[in-house]
C-alpha cells in the first residue's frame, strides 16, 4: 500500500488533467484491503475512489482522500458446458478480461472490448457499447461500505443496473469501495450484432463470423471515431443521451426531421447526444487547449494543457446551447470531482 500527500493526479486521469488532493491511498494487493480498514480508515473523511480515471473530470482540488484500487487477478470460480464464472480483482484493465474471455472463447463481452478503466468501476455506469451492456454478464459485484468499513456483497438485481447507471451511482453513491466483479461469460457461440454501424462492417467485410473477426471489428469502429488517450485526453462520451417524452420527441422533429431516436421500454424516447451537440455546430470546436472531437461530437478533448475548469466552462455553453435549440438537458456522464 502506498500513501502519497498532496497527490497529482495527473497521470491518473485519461483526460490528462492537472489536478490534485489531500491525500491519497493506494491499494495495490489484496491484502491492503483489510490492512487499509484496520489502521487508515477513517468513518468521517470524505473519500473518493479511483479506477483508471477514465470517466472523471478534476475540475477542482479534492479535500478528501483518493482511494485509488490497482488489484489485478482473474479467477475462475466455477465452470458448465454451459458458462464460466469468472471472479476478477477491481484494479483489473476491462481491457485483460476482454483478451481473457477472447483467448478462452467466452462470449458476452466482445461489443465491449476497447472500453478503457478497470473492472471494478464497470458495474458504476453499466458500461456499454454497440448494443450490450456490461450488466448482462454480472453475476455479483463484492466490496466494502465506506461509511461503515463493513463488507457487502450484491447480486446483479440488487445493483439496479439502467442506462449507464447503477446502484453504485444512486443511493450507494461514493459510498462503496467495490473490490471484485463476477461475471458470467458464456462458453455457447452467440453476438449481439444488431447494432447499425456493427452490422454495416460485420456485412462488409467479415466472412467467417468469430470472437475475434467481432473483436477486430468494435475495436475498428472505436477506433474510428474515438481520440487515442494516450495521444489526446479524453473521458470517451462526455453526456449521456438524453431520453424525452414522445410528445416533446414529435415537436422536436416537426424542425429537425433527421433526428436519431431509439425507443426505450419506458416508451420514451432516448436522442443521440452526439447528433445533438452537431446541430449546434460543435463538432471541432476548439478554445485554447479545450475542445470537441472532430469525429465524434459527444468526446471532449484536452490538446494538451486545458485545465478541468476550462473543460467544465465548455461543457456548460454545450448544456446551454442544446437546451436552447432542442428545450433538452444533457446529462454529464463523467463524473465532475
Ligand atoms: C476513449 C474512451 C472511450 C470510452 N468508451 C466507453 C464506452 O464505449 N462505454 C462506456 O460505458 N464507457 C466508456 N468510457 C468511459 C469509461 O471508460 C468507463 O466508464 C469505465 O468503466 C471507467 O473505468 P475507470 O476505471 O477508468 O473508472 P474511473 O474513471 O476511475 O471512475 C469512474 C467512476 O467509478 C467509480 N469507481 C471506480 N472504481 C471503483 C471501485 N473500485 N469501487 C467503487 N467505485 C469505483 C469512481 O468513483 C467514479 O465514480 C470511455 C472512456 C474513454 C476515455
């Protein structure tokens, strides 16, 4: 375990912000966990747990304590002709597992291969991309309450998993320290590939359909539209796609007739806040180092040296500019520390 003072986190977050904290704990083995609760919790400080930082924006110094988990370990706890249980340690890269599953040819997880952050912060937002949500593949999420230092243990229902969101975002909000992630990953040969752009390159060019021909081609088509961190800072889609009423979706259209819309089981409406952003003419906007990604208008980019607050400043006149166009409020995914 490493304890770090008055912490930069600059080399902790994908968008590449300066920004620092109190304190900072970092939990590098298994057995931290408990040595962590037995001698450095403290019930009344205000903690802040951290994966791969790849869906946060520091915007501000953090008066609390960062926990930052990098456990790494894959376990499988119980197999069937029919699935594996896999048990993987929090500080995991989504990316291992992803190769995991690839190299052992368990299905369930392909459409989310090239999502970065770690594993223990999947279940957080439900991660998702090109029709499958991790939700699907999580048999129980394991942990710790902060407030109590208590361990839990929640079943996939009990995490009231939705759209980019769970009970880790709701009522258990900062409140958890998630420390492994079970999955259920199928051994039986099934995609998801419904999902327009996917269906397109999978029509185009894959002739003999595998785990690795739809690996290859979701991390072509990320690739396409989304910046590579490690060249330019981002926290991948930063609002959610709005979902209206379908009165407010009929209004809208009656000006705009290309609107994107895919119902939801509520009946309601969920709008593509990329396109949204595009009709405000957004897209490769750029103020100083802070900007909007030319391919993909949901992605906002640091070039280089924007700090979070200049990050935040753009993100609001894009909130702004929405709402006055289309009367529809854009949700931050990224979470603004
Ligand atoms: C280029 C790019 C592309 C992306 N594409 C997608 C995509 O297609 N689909 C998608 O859903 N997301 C996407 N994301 C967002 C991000 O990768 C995911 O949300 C990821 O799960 C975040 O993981 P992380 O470890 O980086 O979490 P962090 O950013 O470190 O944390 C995210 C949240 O989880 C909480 N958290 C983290 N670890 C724990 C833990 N152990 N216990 C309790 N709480 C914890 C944090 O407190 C925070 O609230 C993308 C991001 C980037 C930069």
């Amino acid at each position: 375990m490493k304890k770090i003072e008055n912490a930069n986190l600059k080399s902790y977050n994908t968008f590449g912000i300066e920004g620092y904290c109190k304190n900072m704990i970092i939990i590098e083995q298994e057995k931290d966990i408990q040595l962590f609760f037995d001698h450095d919790y403290q019930a009344d400080e205000r903690y802040f747990v951290l994966g791969g930082g790849s869906n946060v924006l520091f915007s501000d110094f953090f008066k609390g304590t960062i926990l930052h988990i990098s456990t790494d370990d894959i376990q499988k706890r119980e197999e069937t002709d029919q699935y594996v249980l896999l048990n993987v340690a929090a500080g995991t890269p989504w990316e291992k597992v992803t190769q995991y599953a690839l190299e052992n040819h368990l299905y369930g997880i392909e459409n989310l291969a090239g999502i970065p952050g770690n594993t223990g912060s999947c279940p957080v937002q439900n991660i998702g991309a090109y029709g499958v949500e991790v939700k699907e593949v999580i048999d129980k999420v394991e942990g710790f309450y902060l407030h109590s230092g208590e361990p839990f243990m929640l079943t996939n229902s009990e995490c009231a998993f939705g759209y980019r969101n769970s009970i880790f975002k709701t009522k258990l909000k900062n409140s958890c320290l998630i420390t492994s992630v079970t999955l259920r990953l199928s051994k039986i040969e099934k995609y998801t590939l419904h999902y327009a752009d996917l269906k397109k390159r999978i029509d185009e060019s894959l002739q003999n359909l595998s785990l690795q021909s739809v690996t290859d081609a979701i991390l072509m088509l990320r690739n396409s539209k989304l910046p590579d961190v490690k060249e330019v800072g981002s926290a991948g889609s930063f609002f959610k796609n709005p979902i209206i009423g379908q009165e407010h979706y009929h209004r809208l259209l009656i000006e705009f007739p290309t609107l994107k819309a895919f119902s939801t089981n509520s009946g309601e409406v969920k709008l593509a806040a990329g396109q949204l952003i595009d009709l405000c003419d957004w897209k490769g906007y750029r103020e100083g180092d802070a900007g909007v990604w030319a391919n993909q208008a949901l992605v906002l980019v640091n070039y280089g040296t924007a700090t979070g607050a200049a990050i935040l400043a753009l993100c609001k006149k894009i909130q702004r500019s929405v709402y006055e166009k289309f009367c529809v409020y854009l949700e931050a995914e990224v979470y603004l520390l």
